[in-house]
C-alpha cells in the first residue's frame, strides 16, 4: 500500500502549534514510508474563508520545510463532487430526504434532554415517503445511520475504541440549501485523494465514528487512524492563547529557527528513546506512529528556548547573518562587508549568548551602530567618573601594536598593571561603556581586538565627547 496522508486546516485564522504539530507528523509518516503528503485546505465556511488565513497556512507549511506533493486542494471547489455522493446515497436507499422544520427540531431536542435519549433527532423521516413531506420546507439529506450493534475504531495510538451505534444520529451530509456538510466533504475528498493514513488531534474522534458510517455506506477503504492527544499549556490545561503565542509566525517573529521548531515539535508527543536534538533526516529515518505519545504534551517555553539556542550555537554564521539581516535592518543596522566580518570573527560568544535570534541581534548590534552610539545612564557615568582612564587608554593604543583578537587580552592586562592597579574590572567598565554604550555585552577584551585600534579609539573619543 502507497502511503498518502493529508493536512486539511481551515482557514479562518492563523496556523496554530497544534496545526503544525499535525502537519509536521503527517508529513513525516508520508516521507518515512516514501509515500504522499497533500495539503487539503478545508474551506466550506465562506463566512470565515479568509485568503489571508490560506497565505499564513502556506507561509506556516513553507517556513517550517513541509513540502506538499501535488496542488493544494480547494475543498469548497469540490461541492459537486460531494453532492453526487450524497446522490449516490440518497439512489440506494442510504440516505434520506428529511423535511423537519426548526421548530420540530427544538421540541425533539428539548424532549431528548428530558428522556436522556442519547441522540436529538428521532429518526421521523427516516422511512417516511417524500410524498408525505410538507410542500413549504426545503428538506436535508441524512445518511442512515445503524440502529443497533456498536462502530469499532482501531486507533495506532488510542488503542481499540467503540460506541454504540444508538449513540450516532442520522446527521446531516446535505443541507437544505444544497451545500455539502464537512462531515461528508471530508470523507469523499480523503477517498478521492487516496488518503490512507489519517493522524490528527483525539479531539477528532468522535468525528471518526460518524465519518465510518459514511465510508461504510460506500463500501470504501477505512484509514489508518492515530488520534494523538492535545498539546496543554505549563498548567496542564489545553494550550491557547493566555498561554503565550501561538501561531506559528509569532514564534518566527520571535526570533526561533525553523530547525528547532521542527525538532520541538516533533517532541511534543512523540519520542525515539531518550534523544531529544534530532534532525530532519535523523527525523524521517526513525519516525513510526509507535513513537506517539497517548498522554498530552505539555509546551515548555524554557525547553524550546534552550533548544534553540543550541541550534543557534550550532548554525554556519553565514546562515545566520542572512536570516538577521532583516532584524538588523529593521532596527536600522547597518550590515555590510565590515560589519558581517566583526560579526563573523566574534561569532562563538554572540552564539553562545542568544537564545533567538533577537538576542542574537541585541548581542551583536554594537558591531554595527554608527557613531555617535546611544548610551545607557549607567554607561554614561561610568565614562564620566573614568575620562581619565579612557584618555590614557587611546595614547597606550596609539603607540602599541595593532589590536587584535590574538593580542587584545595581554595589552590590556598591561594596561590595567599600568594603570588600575592589575584590576582590569577597573579597565573594562569603561572600554565596555565606550565601546557598546551599554553596561554588558560580549567579552570586551575579545570585542576590542575584533574592532581594531582605529575604530576603538574611534569610539573612545566619541565617548569622551559626548560624555564629559
């Protein structure tokens, strides 16, 4: 059997992390078994259709590497073809015309509430004859559900599970107007596209039970079903918004790479032993529907930031400078030639000191500020109370050698022997201030060497000038 497996969102909003999540298994078990992955984009709802959801879906799909085979499929484009199904089984005797109005409808619902019958509907029309039916209502299609005996679901991660057949209704698939329900959409178009494997969120279920009648129906194929439970928050409750982010862009915005959310979310309810930083190859070779959890994830922002931040530590710096190179600008940055060498000769400390990649920015913007800097409060005190120190900074560099990464650390030693007594914390502070305009940043002593003597005695006497 060829694999196919599907991702049919809705779009009506951004793409979630429990969307992604989805997708990201589905396309993993298609490339695993050398199968298909196609995207569905389920979007009957013409009321919340919205394009600009489509085009965050897709932005969502290309950011974290989710390729599609085939073209997106348009479910709404599709309404003729669920009709004739709906028409097929309306011909054999599967389906039915029912002519309730609304108001018999709110007394069968009412009533059921009373008697604890386990469906609303009551069945009325269901061996009725369309010669019987009221000529003022316009009637929906109901399939036949069976009356008796249970649906078995085999799930590859919730195991075995059944419902009495009483407890599934005669739901609707056609509506009066003539538009298909998603319940019956769904199911023709993962026939129709020859979806065998269906993985998505256990809050799915108890669709699965209503959509086997359909299938049953037909005679089609039934998937293979994994209902993975949901993601929840620290707390333990379903994750959403009071959570903190949750589309997918926010977390690029954010400054986390897409290598990392894919390894983070590949773990929030699957695992392969104990390993914990797995790559995409590493991901497809290993991944199994075995490997899903049954019990819900938990989101940890902590264990995403460290993540990450080993995927930045271990990122080439070119590709790294490309993908902050829009953070630099937007932040009004320059990023030439000059400052891609500082940022490349510094890269070890700016790695090991960014979580994200706005911290990557932050940590190496001083590399690339003009003069004159901006300076903190603290930074311009600290070069007020040590002009001195600064001043005799700038003639020990003027007749020292060049400054560079090599030699930076011993100059200033003798600087500090020479002039703070040895204590080169007397020595840094204020290079840091001058330098940077700020009271922390990466190792000065390794920044200084980085700038050279012309741009630290630069920033030096800029320093003096605007803070004296």
């Amino acid at each position: 059997m060829s694999v196919v497996t599907r991702f049919p969102p809705s779009p009506t909003g951004f793409m979630h992390i429990g969307n992604a999540r989805t997708a990201l298994f589905n396309w993993l078990y298609a490339r695993a078994n050398g199968g298909k992955f196609v995207v569905r984009i389920e979007d009957t709802d013409r009321k919340r259709h919205s394009e600009e959801a489509v085009e965050a879906i897709i932005r969502g799909l290309e950011w974290l590497g989710l390729n599609w085979d085939g073209d997106i499929v348009s479910q709404f484009a599709r309404a003729d073809r669920h009709r004739e199904v709906a028409q097929q089984l309306l011909d054999e005797g599967k389906a039915y015309y029912c002519y309730c109005s609304p108001e018999e409808l709110e007394v069968m619902r009412e009533d059921a509430k009373t008697t604890g019958r386990p469906t609303a509907y009551d069945k009325r029309w269901r061996d009725k004859s369309p010669s019987e039916a009221p000529a003022d209502i316009k009637p929906v299609v109901r399939i036949k559900a069976p009356l008796s005996g249970k649906t078995i679901i085999k799930d590859e991660v919730q195991g075995e599970v059944s419902v009495n057949n009483e407890q599934i209704d005669d739901f609707i698939i056609l509506r009066s107007d003539g538009t298909p329900t998603y319940m019956l959409s769904v199911v023709v178009d993962d026939h129709d596209m020859g979806v065998t494997h269906i993985i998505r969120g256990d809050d799915h279920l108890n669709n699965a039970f209503r959509q086997q009648v359909i299938i049953d129906a037909m005679g089609w194929d039934i998937p293979v079903y994994a209902h993975t439970p949901l993601i929840h928050g620290p707390d333990g409750k379903k994750f959403s918004k009071r959570h903190g982010a949750q589309s997918v862009e926010e977390y690029k915005e954010m400054g986390y790479l897409a290598d990392a959310m894919f390894n983070y979310l590949l773990r929030l309810g699957w695992a392969h032993g104990d390993d914990e930083i797995i790559s995409r190859k590493q991901a497809v070779k290993w991944f199994s529907l075995s490997g899903l959890g049954k019990s819900p994830a938990n989101f940890d922002f902590a264990k995403l930031e460290n993540l990450n931040a080993n995927y930045i530590k271990e990122s080439d710096i070119n590709s790294l400078i490309e993908l902050t190179k829009p953070i630099f600008e937007q932040k009004g940055l320059t990023i030439s030639d000059k400052e891609i060498a500082y940022i490349t000769a510094g890269q070890d400390e700016l790695k090991n000191r960014s979580k994200t990649l706005l911290q990557f920015v932050d940590e190496a913007a001083f590399y690339c500020k003009a003069l004159p800097l901006e300076y903190e409060d603290k930074a311009a005190q600290t070069i007020k109370d040590n002009g001195d120190t600064l001043r005799a900074m700038i003639s020990a560099l003027e007749s020292a050698e060049p400054l560079t990464k090599e030699n930076a650390m011993p100059f200033f030693k003798q600087f500090a022997q020479d002039h703070a007594d040895g204590k080169l914390g007397k020595v840094g502070m204020p290079l840091r201030a001058a330098l940077t305009g700020k009271t922390s940043s990466v190792s000065i002593f390794e920044a200084a060497g980085i700038l050279g003597t012309e741009d630290v005695i630069s920033r030096i006497n800029s320093a003096l000038s605007q803070n004296t």
